[in-house]
C-alpha cells in the first residue's frame, strides 16, 4: 500500500501577493520552516549579472544544530 506524501516542510513566500520582480513576473522568494523554526531561504536570482536567474540558497542560524 502506497502512503500518501507528507511534506517534511512548509515553504512560505515572502514577498507580499502582487509583489512582481523589474520584468514584472511573481517574485520567487522562499523561506522554509520546520514547525516555527526557520532554516532557511530560496529566491530566483535576479541581482548577479553571472547567475542571474538561477535559484540561489541561503542558510538560516538553527540554534540545535552543533558548531565545530
């Protein structure tokens, strides 16, 4: 028997409804949550000549998670 999906985490746009990037698509912009904590954020590059375009990642502080 097959299970259905669970997502292990909830993605939320952060960008406010409407919002639209300089060619006026829908601003790709994520911030992930794992229950209220935030691990990170995922956005369409639209500043860098180089990637522009391409999914640029950035890593949030999560307080558990051990430094060496």
């Amino acid at each position: 028997m097959t299970e259905k999906y669970q997502p292990k985490y909830k993605w939320r746009p952060t960008s406010w409804p409407g919002d639209v990037d300089g060619d006026g698509r829908p601003l790709q912009d994520f911030t992930g949550f794992d229950g209220n904590q935030s691990f990170g954020r995922i956005l369409v590059d639209q500043l860098t000549t180089s990637r522009m375009g391409t999914w640029k990642w950035n890593v949030a502080h999560i307080p558990w998670v051990r430094s060496t």
